[in-house]
C-alpha cells in the first residue's frame, strides 16, 4: 500500500510530467508545419499528443487513468496544440480514442508491465488512417461515445517524445526527437524550448546520420554525435545554424540562442569545455550570434529564411 504522501507525490509528479508534454507538443507543431517545406520526411498529422495508461510507472499510472480516463493501451488526448487539426476539429485532453477511420483500436491484453508497443501499434493505425486524409474518430469522453471528424495537416514526419531523466539532453534517431524532462524544465520559455528541439530538427533537415549507424567509431549513450555527409564544419555547428533557421521561420525569437546556451553553460560542467563534435557552450554562444546577425540581415532585406 502507499502512503497519501506517496499517492499525492505521484499525483504531483503526473502534473509537472503532463505540463510538460503539453508545452513540448506546442512547440513541436509550431516548428513541424513552419519547416514542411525543409523535412526530407513529412506526414499528415493531427498534431496532437497521445499518451496511453500502459506507458506510464505503475506510481503514476493510476493517477494517469483517473485523470486522463485511460484504458490499457488505448491513445487518449494528451495534448491538443492551439493553431493545430486536433483543436480544430474540437479534441480535448481526456478524450479517449477507440476507432479510426472505421478500425477498431486494441486496448491491449492487460498485461501490467509498462510499455510503448500497444500503443504504438494503434498509433500506426491513426497515422495510416489520417495518411489517407480527413479521418473519422470514435471517441470515448467521459460517459459518452462520439465521432469526431478531423482534417489533418502538412508536417514534418517525426514524433517528438519526452524522457523521463536528471540528464541535461536531447536528441535524435531517425524518426523522432527525445527531449529529457531535465532539459525540457531548463528552458524556460517556449522560446528556447524551440532552440533545443529546432537544433535536433535541423539533424534532420540536414540529412545527418547518427554516428554510430554510419559505421564510425562506438557511440556513448546519449552523446548526441552525428556525422555530416557533406558540407564544411561538423554537424553539431551546421546543426546549431540550421536549427535557429528553423526557430525563426516558425516565430520564435532567435536572440534566446546565446544567452541561453551561456546559461547552460554555467549550470553544466561537462558543455564547459569542448567535447567530441561539440564545442565550448561559449563558443557556440558566438557562433549563434553570428547566425542570429545573418537572420535579421535576410530579414531585412526582405531574403527568404532557408538555411
Ligand atoms: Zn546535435
């Protein structure tokens, strides 16, 4: 049995974990259709966040079913974006989804051990469904089933997905975007949640590979090397570059780059000093400043913002 201190812990730490899922989904919309015309992948998405019962510790998770009104591996709402389809079409946080476009979704065989494979299996069924483009949902919310029709939108193909974890990091693999919780709490603006997630972006519209999946030298965990196929300076500076392009075309402020990444600098011992494929926090601070000279002189100009 837990104690109520335990139970109203978790109950808190459902909140934070929640709010931040839901700050990092806007963001991510925002610069996912900004920057569809720069993805080598996009999709049509509903630019929503799902999130399922069996996902969750089993602290949480019966927090996370009376909540959110969660069953097993069924996606409910998570998130729904301002300016994206899902808000549109008149989703809310709590809505349970249990059919698309005519398919029923699986909620799972009961199994207590959490995990992503149920629902990411009903996740694939959405994205086909909504692939093929305005999508009828049966939708659970609160004692009534209901269909809502949703018509989604051009985006850059990737899901942006948030890491429980002390660490400061982000990063990326071929098809999605990992932010730890850490660093997601560290930015404290949406603007500079734009920095971090356009950076991890950019890899992508660059068409970086993972290090370790080019054949190149063992990877450690979580150090975010990438290999660059073309073009001067290593990725990690190409990436800091495009990155802010991104973030300005989705309308976030470019001048968050420095201050921010000094700050990270002061509060992170390890980014002090320059790392493998990384440089000094301080001088990446002076080479996004130069990057952030050469934005607002296109704009200026009336240039259009292509990195
Ligand atoms: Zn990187």
């Amino acid at each position: 049995m837990l104690s109520t201190a335990e139970l109203d812990a978790a109950a808190g730490r459902l909140t934070a974990l929640t709010d931040l899922d839901q700050r990092v989904a806007r963001v991510a919309w925002r610069l996912s259709t900004a920057n569809a015309d720069l993805c080598p992948v996009v999709r049509t998405s509903a630019g929503w966040a799902l999130h399922s019962a069996r996902q969750y510790s089993l602290d949480l998770r019966p927090h996370a079913e009376s909540r959110f009104g969660l069953i097993g591996d069924l996606p409910g709402v998570l998130a729904v974006p301002p300016d994206s389809p899902a808000a549109a079409a008149g989703f809310a946080p709590g809505d349970l989804i249990v059919e698309a476009a005519g398919a029923e979704l699986n909620p799972g065989d009961g199994e207590s051990a959490p995990s992503w494979t149920g629902l990411e299996r009903n996740l694939r069924v959405i994205d086909t469904a909504l692939a093929s483009g305005r999508t009828t949902f049966m939708v659970q919310r609160g004692d009534d089933r209901i269909h809502i029709a949703l018509t989604p939108e051009r985006a850059c193909g990737y899901d942006v997905q948030l890491d429980p974890s002390d660490e400061l990091n982000a990063r990326a693999d071929g098809r999605r975007l990992f932010i730890s919780t850490a660093l997601a709490e560290f930015a404290r603006t949406d603007d500079e949640l734009a920095l971090i997630l356009g950076h991890e972006l950019a890899h992508h519209v660059l068409g970086h590979r993972p290090w370790n999946e080019a054949g190149g030298a063992a990877r450690r965990a979580n150090d975010g090397a990438w290999k660059a196929e073309s073009g001067g300076g290593g990725a990690e500076q190409q990436a800091d570059r495009a990155g802010l392009y991104l973030l300005a075309r989705a309308g976030y402020d470019p001048t968050v780059a420095a201050p921010f990444w000094r700050r990270f600098g002061e509060s992170n011992w390890r980014v002090r000093f320059p790392q493998i494929g990384h440089a000094s926090a301080g001088s990446r601070a002076q080479a996004l400043e130069a990057v952030e000279r050469e934005i607002e002189a296109k704009r200026r100009s009336g240039g259009e913002l292509r990195p």
